[in-house]
C-alpha cells in the first residue's frame, strides 16, 4: 500500500512538474514571435518538396503561400533568429526523418560563425538558442544541436540539464508572468504561414550601412564541416542542396565570402545563388520592400523574391506543380485565406 501511495505522489509531482513548465517557459505570441517558429513544422510536415533552412533571412525573406501560387510549389521555411549552421545541419537532419523534399535550400550567411563563442555574448548566444532548441521535438538532432550549442564553458556548468529540463532554466519567471502566459498556458496559436513570419510595415533603406574590414575573410573549419555534412546527407537522400544567399542590405555578405561559397558550389556542382546580384530582376525596391531599414524584406519585397526564386526552382531544380492535386489544393487554399487575412490587418493597422 504505500508503495502504491508513494507511486501516486510521485505521479502527481512529476504533473504539477509539468504544468508549471508549461506556465513558466516564454509563449513566443506576442512578443519575440521567431521563438515559436520551429515547433510549428510538425504539423505541416509530410508534403513539402522544397524545405528552406536558416536564419531570420529565410523567414522573413521568402513566402511560401507565393511559391504555392505561382508555381504549385510546396514548401516550409525551418527558420529561426540567428539560427547557426550547425543547428541547420541538425534541422535538417531531424526535417529528413519526416519528409524527403525534392529541394533544400540553404541561407550561407551563417557561414560566418565558426563557433558558438563566435556568436555573442553569452545572454544573447542562450536566447537564439532557446528560440532554435526548446521546441524541437526531443530526438539525437536535438541533443546533438544542443551540444553543438553549447560554450565549453556552459558544458562544463551542465547547462544541458537546463534544456533536458526547462523549468530549471526559467523558474524564476514568477515575478514575470504576464496575461500571455496564461492565455497560451495549455495550447498557443500559429504565427506563421509555413514558416515565414509576415511583416507589413515600411521603412525605407536611407544610407549605406558601415561595417569595418576585416583581418580574415576565411570561414572557419567548423562551418566548412558542418555544410559538408549538409552536402553528403542531401546526396545520401536524393535531395538537391540549393545554396542562396537571400537579399538584404545587413550585414554586408563581404564579396571574399561569396568567392569561398562559389568555389565551393562549384566543386560539388551544386547550384548557388547569391539574390543580392539579381536584385533588379527580382523588382527589389528598397524604399517599399523593407521594414527595417534594408536588414530584411517586408511583405511586398518577400512576395517579389519568392515569385523570382520560384522560377528559378521550377526551372533548373524541376521541382513540379502540385496545384493539380485537389487535396493539396484545398489545404494551400485554406494557408493562403489566412495569409491574406493577416496581411490585410497588418496593412489595416498600419493606416
């Protein structure tokens, strides 16, 4: 009997556990809203033919509900806040388990962090991880990618305990809570549409941004390994790996980095674009298609590059038009209703 008892209390610890994790742990829907983008690729896995990968470049530079439209191509952007190229590479290898898409394309600017020193203070490093790691769903990628993460310096302080374990991370939130955390306590909403994160506002690009030279162009030999593994996964799996580098004013994507990233392409024949030199063609106009100044696109520039990446996957990659699939055609049909209900609010606010 008081094994049984013991069994009871220990089972109803370990819920009140849990529910105050779930209270405790940032919602990411009205605030920070990039925190909640990677847990929503589950229920929209299974039937994309191209899956995008990486930072805050992909989810607010490209459309998915456009590519649907123009071409009948399906897609998903696995995006999230200063996501680094070996969480990409643990993305992908986890978005495999789920699907097998035609195409993945891969946003370079990452490149540039070798390490997770490299990446910012340590503040800063643990909040981007957090938006990227904490609602994975638990498999080796995910532990993988969180100790890819991790400084030496965090290892050694067992800070994997922190991620295995959330409520040890945020249990001084308390004094924090606000209506969001109860509102979204059991379930939250979906702030994306397949992963891209709308934004309607404008702010034109005014000045060239000014970022000083610097002593070592390389990148270094951790982000090298980390896009070979990306390469040879993609080659194991019949996926063809697409890199672009997405267009944006900020940071300045230096020309000695595209060089390295060309030359690469060009050794394992993969097909890499960098949008910034096609930016007339795509119809980028920096004092209507930018919300912040040029560091991203808003709506209008996201819809002009998605319409302008779309042929070119259509084109040279073959990935095919599904819009003759009724099944497919009702469920984008129902994506692009409450895309276009976002945007026009979004577009009724701003007047």
């Amino acid at each position: 009997m008081k094994k049984v008892k013991f069994a009871v209390a220990l089972g109803a610890a370990f819920i009140v556990l849990i529910l105050l994790q779930m209270l405790l742990v940032p919602k990411y829907m009205l605030h920070s809203q990039e925190g909640a983008l990677i847990g929503e690729y589950y229920d929209n896995a299974g039937s994309n033919d191209v899956i995008f990968i990486g930072d805050c470049e992909v989810y607010e530079n490209f459309s998915p509900i456009t590519l649907w439209e123009k071409y009948g191509i399906t897609s998903y952007i696995r995006g999230s806040a200063q996501q680094t190229i070996w969480q990409s590479y643990y993305l992908l290898e986890e978005t495999l388990r789920y699907e097998t898409p035609k195409v993945v394309v891969f946003n370079v600017l990452s490149m540039k962090y070798d390490t997770p020193e490299s990446t910012g203070s340590q503040s800063r490093r643990e909040a981007y991880n957090r938006m990227t790691l904490d609602t994975m769903r638990w498999s080796s990628s995910k532990w993988n990618a969180i100790r890819a993460s991790m400084t030496q310096e965090e290892k050694e302080k067992e800070a994997l305990l922190t991620y295995i374990f959330p409520i040890l991370r945020y249990h001084d939130r308390w004094s924090r809570l606000t209506r969001e955390d109860l509102t979204y306590w059991f379930g939250r909403d979906t702030v994306s549409h397949n992963g891209y994160l709308m934004q309607a506002g404008i702010k034109p690009f005014q000045a060239a941004f000014q970022e000083p030279p610097l002593a070592d162009y390389s990148f270094g030999e951790n982000s090298w390994n980390y896009l070979e593994k990306m390469r040879c996964l993609c080659e194991k799996r019949g996926v063809q790996l697409v890199l672009i580098k997405a267009p944006s004013l900020s940071p300045v994507w230096w020309e000695q980095w595209d060089a390295q990233i060309e030359e690469y392409a060009k050794q394992h024949n993969l097909l890499y674009i960098n949008m910034l030199d096609h930016q007339r063609e795509i119809g980028l106009d920096w004092t209507t298609d930018t919300y912040d100044a040029g560091l991203h696109l808003n709506v209008y520039g996201a819809e002009k590059a998605s319409a302008w990446l779309g042929k070119l996957l259509a084109d040279k990659c073959h990935v095919p038009d599904r819009r003759d699939d009724e099944t497919l055609a009702a469920a984008w049909s129902e994506k692009a209703a409450r895309y276009y209900e976002q945007k026009r609010r979004l577009e009724n606010e701003k007047n």
